[in-house]
C-alpha cells in the first residue's frame, strides 16, 4: 500500500506541476491588477489627516504638568523629531531600556506631562490616550519618511532584544500552531491575494517595517507598530500582547534590524 | 421615518441659514439630492436623475480597477471629452446605487476622481450630462476577499 | 596582526573546503532560555477566549520554533518522532463516512474566521483554506503558503489511498511533516468530523468545481 | 467639532490641480455595532469649492463614499488663488478650510 500510495503521489505531482503552468497566468494578471489598484490609491493616503492632528498634539500643553512634548529626547537629542523614528528601537541611557518609537513616546508623555502611562497601555487602540498616541506617531515618522533605516545593536542590550526577538518570531503557539515565520520566513509567498514579505531577509523585512505605520484602508484607519503587531498575534490566535511589552519590542527590534539600509516609506498605505 | 424627516428638516434648516447669511448662494447649494441618493436601484436612480435610459458614450471614460484589493476603498474616477455639467458614479449591486454626483461649472475640467465602498463585485456606472444630454459607461470592479480573513 | 590572523583562519577554511570536510556544524536544539521564557511570560496576558495557556507549547510547537535545527540533520529521528506522535492521534472517521458535500466545504474553505480574541466561544471556526491554497479555480483570491489543490483528485484519483491519505493530512499535516505550516486541524479541533468530511469532498467529490 | 481636512492645489500651465482629504467617519448605515444594532448612517453630504470666492466644484456624497474621503479635479486658474472648501454632513456638521494655489 505504501508503495502503491508514492506512485500515486508522484503522478499527482506531475499532474500538479502541469495545472500550475496554467494557471500561473490567471495569478499573474491578477496580482498585476492588485498593483495598479494599489497605484490608484497611493494618491492621498488619509495618513495626512492623522499627522496634522499629531503635530498639533505634540506642540499643545497637555497632562499634570500641562507641558509639550517638544522637549522629548527620541534617540537624536531633545526635541530632535526628524529622522529619529528611522534609528528607533534603541537602548536609551535614562530608562536603561530598549525602546521603540511608542514606549519611548509614553516616557516623554510620563516624564514631560506627567501622565500615567498605565492609562495608555490600558486603552483601546483608536480611543482616548492611544487617539492622540496614535495621531503623534503620524506626526513623528513622517519626519523620518526618506531617511534609510539605521538600527543599531552595539549596545548589549539592543543586541540582546534583537536575539530575544530573534527567537520570538520563529515562537509557535496557539491553536493553529503559528509563528511570525509561518506566513513571513519564505519569498514569493501570499496569503489570498496579499504578499507575504520575508521578514528574515534585509529586502522583505524592509517591505515590512519600513512601510508601517501605515494607514489601513479596510479598516479606515491609522495603525501605528504596536497595532501591527497586535493584530498579527490575534491573527496567530495567541493571546492579546501587552503594548509596548518586551516581546513587542524585542520584535520590532529584529525586524528594525533585518532590514536596515532600507528606506522608511512611513506613513504607508495598506489593505 | 420620524428620525429621517427630522433630520431632513434640519438639513433644510442648515442650508437655508447658510443660503440666507450668504455663505452659500442658493443657486450653488444642489440641495442634496435625497431622493436619488435613496433610489434603490440603477434604473431608480436614472429616473429621479431625469437620465432615462443614457446611452452608453465611448467619450465617457471610467477609471477604476479591474480588481479591488478592498471594498472600503475603490478608486473611481471620471474623465471625458465631452463639456461635462454634471457627472454621477453608481454602484449596482450596492445598496442604495448612487454613490456620488458632481456638478461641474464653466472653467472646471471634465474630470474627478473620488473613493467609494462596494459590498461585493459589481458593475460600476459612470455618467455625464452634457448638453443636457445624458452619456454613460460601465465596468465591472470585482472585489476580493483579502488577508488572514478574521 | 589581526589581518594575519584572518589569513589564517581563511587558510584553514579554505583548507577544510578543499578537502571536502565541510559540514553542517553539529547542532543542537536550541537551549532553554529562562530570559526569553520570562520574556514570554510578561508580555502577553489573557483576552476574551485566548487564554495565556496558549503559548504554553507542546512537543511539536517546541521542536518547530527551532527551525534551523528542526531541518538539520541531527533533527532527523526527532523529526520521525513527532510525526508518529502526530499520526497516532489522527482518528478516522467514527461512521466510515470521509465524503460530506462540498458546497459546505467550499463555505469552511472560504472562511479565515474563529478562535481569535475578539471571536466569541460559539464562532464557527472556518478551515481557512484558501488563505494557503488554490482550490475551486474560480476563486482568484488565494494564496501560496501551501500547494495549489485544483484538480485535486482529478490528478491524484480517488482511490482508498488517496481518500486515507487526505483524511490524515487534513486532520493532521505534521504525521507527515514534522514542522508543516498548516495548522493541525483536528487535533485542537479547530473543524468537527462534518466539517473535515465537507472539505473532503470539496477535494475528492468529482462533482466539486475543484475537479472539473 | 469636525478633524481639519487636507487641501492640495498645485498649479501647472494655467490648469489647478486640487487634491482634497476630509476627515469622515461616512458611517455608511450598513454597519452593526458589538451588540448587533444598526449603526445609524452618517457621512459628508455636500461639498463645496470655492476659488477666490467662485465656485470651482459642487459635489454630493451619499453614505457609500469612502471613510476619510479623497476628491480630485481640476480648474483653469493661477498660482495664488485662494480656495475655499466646505463640507456639510448629514448631522449639519460642517468644516471650511482653505488653501492657496502653488
């Protein structure tokens, strides 16, 4: 039976081989016209309206302290917002923590305003706190669109967050077995009509980070990293990631890193 | 019912205060117009836009793709050769079919492009009032199911 | 000094490379990490249905999070051990039924839905099928993780071999790889018996779109 | 009070290309909220588009125009000119604001 089975298999292998040739033609056109949808839409991306409102945020007296945000130290020296969202996660000296670009901002908001970052971390995405969070991320990584990612692992700390994050991508749990690597660990690879970048390459992992946050358009809204990374582990049927948690940034770490000497796209354009 | 006609009432209220402050000219406020955008189908659509049945105009072009990558967000667009005053997209699988009309003054091009919904794969109606006579195209846009899908 | 030093070492490995006693280094599964394990831990907490015992992995979770020593060499009986484990808990079906109706399967096969957070207990999970794999060839929208499944019997037949066959690799894709990226769909009952029945015959109904 | 909106208008050969986005919910009536109630529609009605106090472009949008609607045309005119848009919304919402022709 064994045997009898492989010969079968091979033969459906061939037949296989043979349909795919076919219908290699109907993906192709159909991944095309995908391209020149999304060409269509990348005039006016609603991001816009997101960083309008965060630059307003960033400049407007707020909290305990009734204080701005100018004087945030995002990695550059403080007040320096342009291109710092382009070196970002990275070990900073204050916190003596890795950070990136949201629990970075929710040091500032602490530390400058006065504000608890537990109400951030406890609230909704698109609501209250993270709202205005939100809209300050538009604002900030607008400043970096351009610049090529340059991420740093010089500091043990941001080499071992990278390795932590390393190892949390290849993690499989959950019900349906999934890691990060299950859909982003192979080229050329989609899921329904979407293309799956391989994170574990400079190129794909470029793809990824450096086009979010990004504005989704089957939501109609702005998602920020954390977000991103929220949905996906919801997506892997793991249980909810605590914002700006180790294992949030230990991956964005990783990532940042992969795909350094790529350019930031920020704020994107997605599905 | 009751809920729409008082928001209809206050509707005329608002325009009527602009319109009698000047902020807008009566003539420049095209009413919103409540019927056509509540006609259900193309063909109700068509009637309450006094198009009949338009003729179908290769000077009509309609910009939108083949295939959307999500329904929330369909690219549509307009452009023709012909002198436009005014132009509509509809939707005839939506619910309510017209998704949007424009009015186009002396000065403006023939051209607009805007974004819409669609609920499934449909076709989409471009149409333009020129000379007082209406010109339509059409194409079909489907629409994909996209992502993980939860 | 140090520029002799690379010199050195590029000898040797040249050396070695020349000789042909280039191997995979010996590898070995990678270590327990109480840093990452704490990590893990502090990271994540419960919400809705997804309860934190959900990243508590079992044999094959864990021996797959190690891909690079997974696919090793070394692996290669751990390998055959966790596909036997995985075959031994594949069930057939209980009233000898394996084909269902495939309009139903079509339906599971669409539906990427369930077992999320923000799913309720009583959501139907859906197979998610076409996330992965080319099915009835009407679908345009599906992806490549996995094989193209059009023609699928039309191809393979549909003799008892093939209809056991896709039963077991349905209810469980690890009995035969180790680490495939399809989740093991009976095995967390992620589809009841009906359900995998239905996409049964979504493959193997020579009336399914999927074998016209 | 209404989110401003974006408004573009860069001039090229005697032609004003004018790229707007508004920021709208256009809750679109269809919806069902967590507890399975329909979510009232709600969503930007009329638009209206001003240049150096003419009207360039009147448009009306029902509820199945895209959340955070975008809207493009053109208009004969110069650098400088100073557009006005207003949008109104079926609650009687309303926001203006202004560009200039680059």
């Amino acid at each position: 039976m064994q045997r009898k089975l492989t010969l079968g298999l091979a033969t459906g292998l061939v037949a296989t081989l043979l349909t795919m040739t076919s219908s290699v033609y109907a993906q192709k056109s159909a991944t095309d016209d995908i391209a020149k949808y999304r060409e269509m839409i990348a005039d006016g991306n609603p991001s816009e309206l997101y960083e309008a409102a965060g630059e307003d945020l960033w400049k407007k007296p707020a909290g305990p302290k009734n204080a701005t945000l100018e004087k945030c130290d995002l990695g550059l020296g403080a007040g320096v917002v342009k291109g710092a969202a382009a070196q970002l996660p990275r070990y900073f000296k204050d916190t003596n923590k890795v950070q990136d670009l949201e629990s970075r901002l929710m040091t500032c908001m602490q530390v400058l305003q006065g504000r608890d970052p537990q109400e951030m971390i406890d609230a909704p995405f698109q609501k209250g706190p993270k709202k205005d969070m939100e809209a300050i991320v538009a604002y900030v990584v607008t400043l970096s669109k351009g610049d090529k990612i340059k991420v740093s692992t010089a500091h043990p700390k941001e080499k071992e967050m990278y390795d932590l994050g390393k190892r949390a991508f290849f993690f499989q749990g959950g019900p349906m077995d999934f890691s990060c690597a299950s859909c982003h660990a192979e080229n050329g690879k989609r899921i329904r009509l979407q293309d799956l970048p391989n994170i574990t390459e400079q190129k794909g992992a470029a793809l990824g980070w450096g086009y979010w946050p990004a504005y989704r358009v089957s939501s109609g809204q702005f998602w920020t990293m954390q977000q991103r990374l929220n949905d996906c582990y919801r997506q892997q049927r793991f249980p909810f990631p605590i914002y700006g948690s180790d294992v949030t940034i230990a991956l964005s770490m990783y990532m940042a890193k992969t795909a350094n000497g790529g350019t930031v796209e920020t704020p994107g354009l997605k599905r | 019912m009751n809920q729409q006609r008082r928001s209809l009432l206050k509707y005329s209220a608002v325009f009527g205060l602009m319109a009698s402050t000047g902020l807008i000219s009566v003539a420049q406020a095209q009413e919103w117009n409540k019927a056509a955008f509540e006609g259900k189908s193309l063909d109700d659509v068509f009637k309450i836009l006094g198009a009949g049945s338009p003729d179908k105009s290769s000077a009509v072009t309609l910009n939108a793709p083949d295939i959307a990558e999500n329904g929330a967000v369909v690219p549509v667009g307009i452009t023709t050769t012909l002198k436009a005053e005014q132009m509509a997209i509809l939707v005839e699988k939506n619910p309510s079919a017209l998704a949007a009309q424009f009015f186009i003054p002396a000065g403006t091009d023939s051209f607009v492009t805007t974004r819409i919904k669609m609920g499934q794969t449909s076709n989409v109606y471009a149409l333009v009032k020129a000379d007082g006579k209406w010109n339509m195209t059409v194409k079909e846009v489907k629409v994909t199911l996209g992502g993980c899908g939860g | 000094m140090k520029i002799t030093h690379l010199k050195q070492l590029l000898a040797i490995f040249g050396f070695i490379f020349a000789v042909g006693l280039v191997q995979t280094p010996a590898l070995a599964q990678q270590k327990n990490d109480p840093k990452f394990n704490k990590m893990m831990q502090d990271s994540f907490r419960a919400e809705g249905i997804a309860g934190l015992n959900r990243i508590d992995q079992d044999e094959t979770q864990k021996f797959c999070s190690d891909p690079k020593f997974a696919n090793s060499k070394q692996a290669e009986a751990m390998r055959e051990k966790i596909q036997k484990i995985n075959m031994d808990s594949i069930q057939q079906p209980s009233d000898g039924k394996y084909i269902g109706d495939w309009k139903n399967g079509e339906k599971i096969a669409q539906s990427g839905r369930g077992a999320t957070w923000t799913d309720k207990a009583d959501t139907v999970i859906g197979g998610g099928c076409y996330n992965c794999h080319q099915i009835d060839p009407k679908e345009i929208s599906y992806g490549t993780i996995g094989p193209s499944l059009t023609g699928y019997a039309k191809l393979r037949g549909y003799s008892k071999e093939v209809v056991t066959y896709t039963w077991n690799r349905i209810n469980n894709a690890k009995a035969y790889n180790a680490c495939s990226n399809m989740p093991r769909i009976a095995h967390f009952k992620l589809l009841n018996e009906q359900q995998i029945q239905d996409v049964m015959a979504l493959l193997l109904d020579p009336e399914s779109p999927v074998n016209k | 009070m209404a989110d401003p909106m974006r408004v573009r208008a860069a001039e090229n050969g005697g032609t004003v290309d004018v790229k707007i986005l508004m920021k709208h919910d256009m809750e679109s009536g269809q919806r069902k909220d967590a507890a399975g109630k329909t979510i009232p529609a709600w969503f930007i009605s009329t638009i209206n588009v001003k240049a150096n106090g003419k009207d360039v472009f009147n448009g009306q949008f029902g509820p199945a125009v895209s959340k955070d609607p975008f809207l493009n045309f053109k208009y004969k005119g110069a650098k400088g000119d100073k557009i006005a848009v207003t949008w109104i919304d079926s609650k009687g919402d309303k926001r203006t604001d202004e560009a200039t022709a680059s």
